[in-house]
C-alpha cells in the first residue's frame, strides 16, 4: 500500500502514515470538515518515489493547489508535537512539483531540526519513518490555533485561541500580529479578526474534538471565502502537566506537590506510590492532619482543600509550610486563603483538626525529654535503628512468590518508634524557633551559619565515608577518573576491580540511592554507577584545603564561634528570650542533625521489600507473564496477587505504563500546587521584580561564591569539578556526595531545613533555593554569583562561560 485516501485512513495505522495523517483520518472519521487529500505511505518513501501513482491521486483530488506536508512516525505524540521540526509546503502546483515537495518532506526527517529535536525526546533515529500527505490547499480568509485548555496556566476549562487574517503559517511561525482570544464561558465579546459567532463555533468544536480524542488538543484551523470552518489539524497539547483526578465534589480543590520534601521530582514508579502514600499519610496522621495523597503524573500531591477551608487550620496553614515545604509553597497557600472560592466554611468533621489529646500528650514528653537529656535521646535512637535494620530482615523460609508476597504486604511502613520521632522533632523546633526570638538580634544568615558543620547526620557521615574511600583509592586515580562508571561497575561484580574499600561503603550505606523512598527505584548495592561517578568527583578534587573533612570541621567551628558571639548579644539585649534562643541554638546543634536519621532506618525495611519482589519479578518472568524481573515495579500489589495467584498476564499494562514513566522522568517543570481544574497556580501568581542579569530566590545557606554553573538532572552522570556551582531543579541524600567537591548549591525548589540546604549548610556552601525555571534560565558553564544571604543568584558577565 503506497497511497491511501485520508478518508480511508484509521488511528492504528499510525505505523503506516505517520501521526497527522492518521490523526486527520480520525477527525475526518469523527465527521470533522478537513480538506480532501491523500497520504504517501511509508512503504512508498523507503525507496524510489511511486511517482506514477502519486500524480494519479493528485489528479483525482482534482489538481491545483495543494499543501504538502510531513508526517513521521514519531510525530503528534503525546509528549512530542514536532511541531514546525519537518517540512510543509503550501500552494505547491504540477507534478514535477508536487513530486520535489514530497521529496523535500522525506528529506526533512534526517534534517537538523528533526534530529534535534529527536535526540532531546530520547527517540531512536532508525526506529522513525516519514509518511507525507497532500490536502487540497484552502484559501483562508482567516486562520489560526485552538488551545482546548489554556497553556499557560493548565486550566482545563479555559480555551485560548490565536488568530490573524489569511494564512495560519503567520499565526504558528510569530510572523505577525495575532489577535488573542480567552475562551472563558458561552459569551464572546466582538473583537479583533474573529465575530462572536466564529467564536462560538470555535468553542464548540473545540469540545467536540477534545470529548473524541481523550485530551486537550492543539488545533489548526481556518474560515474560507464562504465562512466555512476547516479544521487543519489536532493534536495532543504536550506541554500540560497532567490533571488531578476527578472527584464527585463540585467545588475546586487545591492540591500540594509532596514529593520534593523527600528531594524527588521524578516520578514514582506505580509500586513505590502505594508505600509512600501510606507513609506521607501516616506522618501526618500523627500530627493530627488527615490528608488524602492523590497520583498527579506520577507525583504525590496532597489534597489540603479542607485545611485551606477550615477556620482553625487555614491560620496556621502557611506557616506549618515553612519547614518541609518553602516559600514557593507558602506563597501559593497565601493566594489560595486569599481566593473566595477557598473562604472558610464552618467545620464539618474533626478530621482536619490539630493533634488529639493523646498524640499531643506523646509529644510533648517526647520532645521534651530529647530536649532536657539530647545525649540519652540519641542513643536511644541509635539502639531504634539498629532494631528496625534487624527486625526487618526477612525470613529464611520464604521460598514460593506467595510466601513472598505475604511477608512485603506485611511489612508497615508507617511505623517509626517515638524513640526516632521525637528526637527529631525536638531538633527541628529547636532549629526553627531562634530565628523568630532573636529578630533583630541576629544578623540576616547568622541563624544558618549557626547550623552549619552540625553533628550526628547520617547523610554527612555517609558523604565522608566516601570521600575517605576516595583518599584510600588514590592510587588507583586514573582507573577511576578514565574508565566510565558504568563499566567500573562490571567489573566491581566480576571482581576485577582493585579493593579501594568500596564494598565495605556498600555494606553500610549501599540500602541507599537517589530517589531512594520510591520502592520501584534500584540501591546502590544493586547498581553501584552513581557512587563510581561521586568517586571520579571526589579524585579530581586536589586542593587540601577544600579537602570535605576540612570544609565540614571548619564549618563546625564557625558555627560554635557564632554561637558564642550571638550569645553575649542576645543574653544582653534580650536576657529571657535571649537564654531562650541559645538554649534551643545548643539543643539544634545537638540532635537537628538526627533528621535524616528517621528515613535513613525505614530504608531498611524499603530495601527488604524490593528485593522479596524482586525474587517475585523473576518467578513471574519465567512464567512468561513479566518480560523482566523489575517489570514488577510497575504494578500495584493487588496486580502481584493477581499474578501470583491467578497467572495474570500483565506484560501490556506494564508497557503502557513504562512508557508514561519514560515520558514523565522528561519533564523537567513540576508545579508546586494544581487546582482541579489543572491551574498551575503559580502561572496566576504575581512575578516579583528583580534586577536585570539576577535570579531571586530564598537564601538557605550562607556565603558568597563565583564560579561556573553545573546545570545537574540525574547525579549518577554528573561531573562536577572543584568549584562548580550545582544547579538542579532539587536533590535528595543520593545528591549530597556532589557536594564535597561543589562552590556552591541553587535549585528550583525546597525548603530551609530540607535535606540540601541542610547539608549545603554542614559543608559551608552557600545555597539558593526556590529559583523559579533555573535549570533553564542558567546555562551550563555560565559564570554566576551565589549569594546565600541576600538569596540571588547573579550572571557576572550575561552569557559568559568558564574558562
């Protein structure tokens, strides 16, 4: 089959026309009005052109004007548009050219553009193919684009269109003034090149094609001479992120992005999401807060419309905010307190109330106790730890996948003992509530500077385990430093590799990684890449002085001679208050270190249940009802049961959703909160002013440094050399290695006393957090100036790069 009519031409043969051809025949199907045409399938263009049976269908649409366009295989995805990246040409007339146009549409999948545009989607070049078609040419007397949901701000239930007169080329190629148009409801004003009447068919078409094609859609469109509507084209918006799931209650809710609390924007994988909804559920329940943990693109996101309603919790909502969640959060609770759709109604249940008697009870002496004896507390929580890493080792008798599966859907993953929960809460007041009594005592940083170099954190230990691997591997530096990680690793398992004492780093700390909390993710034990990548870091670093070791002791040591000064201050100007707030300063330095301690035990139990499902994986795998053993990692465990114990055959579901996982770990913007109806609310929020060449964002840790910017996305392929400047939309403890060897910390999101700020502060780097887009606005190399204090990160010289 060479050349097939659009009218005969269905959704699955995508493979045979490409995705407009097949996306025209589905609108023509769904009795759209499109122009008549044909497509030149890609069997036809493999070879020689069929030239022969192109102008015979050419003749049959009747001759004369055509418009001649592109249409790969990879084109009209749902993540990728490869709008404008292939060739169209209008008004093409004759055979002869005709026939150099579709030769020039085949031409343009190995262009520049397409190629590039191919290498940042992550699409293999041999596996894409070009189909062309050809439609009758409609003179428009005006023309443009549907948006069936805004693109800007993501609400689903506004429609943008652009319009300009004669061709829609001028519209979708910005080369000329455009009438922009908000459709917002069933009124529509008369302005611009469009009438109210047009308006409304736009609308209406619009939904039709947005009910029949699953998702908001970007349309091509245009009126003729008889004020005939046509539509040119649609397909998927791919820029939007996904919407909260629909709900049966009818006013707007607002949901909070969760994940980055934990230092992960990427998303979960299916059955990493059911443990961590459960633990983010938990933590708050003991607080007292009931929160529903929604699925939003593979992030969890909370649903806090009842807190923002409740007249008790929504005044002490933004605040509560400030310690996991930052600014950027708090910000967007603010606009929503301040939104009539979000006014406090009388409370219903007590479900969003504060903490019960008892639980307040429990915490109160808890904290207390951590407070008045920090040392005891400590130890008691050292001896919790070693408890839960024992007590969660599976039995040696589980052999068949049910036995398996009973021992992971029995392990709770909420429960963490007061002995781990309270001291680190003690440590987390005692960190924040200085900075509040000494208001105009301390200096602005001094605060952070007293937090800086603070002991007891397993995250810096585990960071200067490694750095002291490095110090023992030097003599095998060019090893490390010239061989790439991945192949280090082979040879780490085949045993082949010098022993630089890595697999006792392993034996202790190897249940961690990136994105660790999320259960479908590998540990380092299993896939040791990213540590073989912060060792090559590590080795390039050669300046004693910057030596980790020496950094975090000297940070330490600035902190307790700031402690001392800030104590004479504060005892004289303010004697109650003053003893207060150094009372706590001491008590932080004593146990706020211990917060990473709480997630660093339940990895324990996380690391059991992936490997038992593991073992399940590789069961199913070779009952052919898996592909690959962590193929299990993309189902629910209601599935595994499934699997398990009826041989369900899950191999497509598991497709389909690695293939959403693939598309979302792509998307490097994640909003901070959603509406229901899809509304990033940060779009609607006001832009704060600064000055030209300067980021603003939150200073999080102190200090002042230049160097050249390391724009990081995954940490296991980031080099980064003394002096750098990491830039990232967030981390997590499987980033903080990086930052021996860095000058200097920014990201795009967190809070003061997350886990990078925190540990950007025991190192004395300065940090910056919540700058809004810096993983785009910076460019890798640029030369910037942090300034953790007054929180900007600045281009010395626009554009300029390292030397």
């Amino acid at each position: 089959m060479q050349v097939v009519p659009l009218s005969d031409i269905t959704a699955d043969m995508a493979d045979l026309v490409g995705g407009k051809a097949a996306g025209l025949g589905e609108l023509i199907h769904h009795g759209e009005r499109v122009p008549p045409g044909f497509c030149i399938t890609t069997d036809a263009l493999t070879g020689d052109l069929p030239a022969a049976e192109i102008t015979d269908a050419y003749r049959h649409l009747g001759g004369g004007p055509v418009a001649v366009r592109s249409s790969a295989t990879a084109e009209d995805l749902p993540d990728a548009s490869f709008a404008g990246q292939q060739d169209t040409l209008l008004d093409v007339t004759g055979d002869a050219g005709l026939l150099a146009a579709v030769d020039a549409c085949r031409a343009s999948l190995h262009g520049p553009r397409a190629t590039a545009y191919r290498d940042a989607h992550h699409i293999d070049h041999d596996t894409v193919r070009m189909a062309v078609v050809v439609q009758r040419m409609v003179a428009p007397t005006v023309s443009g684009v549907l948006f069936t949901a805004n693109p800007l701000t993501g609400n689903r239930t506004q429609m943008l269109v652009d319009a300009a007169p004669g061709l829609g080329t001028a519209v979708v190629d910005g080369a000329t003034t455009v009438d922009h148009y908000l459709l917002d409801g069933p009124d529509h004003h008369d302005t611009g090149c469009l009438t109210p009447a047009q308006l409304a068919e736009l609308h209406a078409l619009g939904q039709r094609l947005q009910h029949h094609l699953g998702s908001p859609q970007d349309v091509e469109w245009a009126y003729d001479h008889d004020g005939t509507l046509w539509v040119l084209q649609s397909r998927p918006i791919t820029t939007l992120f996904p919407p909260p799931p629909p709900t049966d209650k009818p006013e707007p809710r607002v949901y909070l992005e969760f994940g980055h609390v934990q230092g992960m924007l990427q998303p979960v994988t299916p059955m990493g999401m059911s443990s961590l909804k459960a633990v983010i559920a938990a933590m708050l329940a003991a607080l007292g807060v009931r929160v529903d943990i929604v699925d939003i693109g593979g992030r969890l996101y909370g649903d806090l419309t009842d807190q923002a309603r409740d007249p008790a919790t929504r005044k002490r909502l933004v605040k509560l905010l400030a310690v996991d969640f930052g600014p950027r959060a708090q910000a967007v609770m603010q606009h929503v307190l301040a939104d009539p759709r979000f006014a406090p109604q009388p409370r219903r249940t007590r479900t969003a109330g504060g903490p019960t008697a008892r639980t307040a009870g429990r915490a109160a002496s808890g904290v207390l106790r951590a407070l008045t004896r920090p040392d005891t507390a400590r130890e008691r929580m050292l001896d919790a730890i070693d408890r839960m890493r024992r007590t969660c080792a599976a039995p040696t008798d589980l052999t068949t996948p049910a036995d398996r599966l009973r021992f992971v859907r029995d392990q709770d993953t909420t429960d963490s003992p007061d002995e781990i929960i309270w001291p680190i809460m003690a440590g987390m007041l005692a960190a924040a509530l200085p900075s509040y009594l000494l208001k105009g005592i301390a200096a602005p940083g001094e605060i952070h500077t007293v937090l800086g170099g603070m002991p007891h954190n397993v995250t810096i230990e585990m960071d200067l385990a490694l750095w002291h691997v490095a110090q023992h591997a030097t003599d095998h530096r060019r090893l490390l430093l010239d061989t790439p990680p991945a192949e280090l690793t082979a040879r780490h398992r085949q045993g082949t590799l010098p022993d630089i004492g890595l697999d006792r780093f392993l034996d202790t700390y190897g249940h961690r990684g990136v994105a660790e909390v999320d259960l479908g993710v590998p540990r380092w034990e299993e896939d040791p890449t990213p540590v073989f990548a912060m060792l090559a870091n590590y080795l390039r670093l050669t300046d004693p002085d910057q030596a980790p070791d020496r950094r975090f002791a000297r940070a330490a040591a600035t902190a307790e001679a700031t402690l001392t000064d800030l104590a004479t201050r504060a005892r004289r100007r303010r004697p109650v208050r003053g003893r207060l707030a150094v009372f706590l300063l001491r008590r932080a330095r004593a146990l706020a270190g211990l917060r990473e301690a709480g997630k660093f035990a339940g990895l324990y139990r996380l690391r059991e249940m992936r490997r038992q499902l593991l073992h399940i994986g590789a069961d199913l795998t070779d009952a052919k009802l898996l592909d690959r053993p962590d193929d299990v990692m993309f189902l629910t465990l209601d599935e595994v049961h499934d699997a398990v114990h009826h041989g369900t055959d899950h191999r497509d579901t598991v497709t389909a959703r690695a293939a959403t996982h693939r598309r979302e770990l792509r998307r490097r913007t994640i909003p901070v909160a959603l509406l229901s109806d899809g509304t990033d609310l940060e779009t609607v929020l006001p832009a704060a002013p600064a000055a030209e060449g300067t980021l603003r964002g939150v200073g999080a840790a102190p200090g002042r440094v230049t160097g050249p910017a390391r724009i990081v996305h995954d940490p296991a392929t980031a080099r980064i050399e003394p002096g750098d400047v990491i830039v990232a939309a967030t981390t997590d403890p499987g980033w903080t290695p990086l930052f021996l060897t860095a000058a200097g910390l920014v990201t795009e999101t967190g809070a003061v006393m997350a886990h990078g700020p925190t540990v950007a502060r025991e190192y004395g780097i300065p940090a910056v957090i919540c700058v809004p887009d810096a993983t785009r606005a910076i460019t890798d190399g640029q030369l910037v100036t942090v300034d953790g204090a007054a929180g900007t990160v600045t281009a010395l010289r626009p554009g300029a790069t390292a030397p």
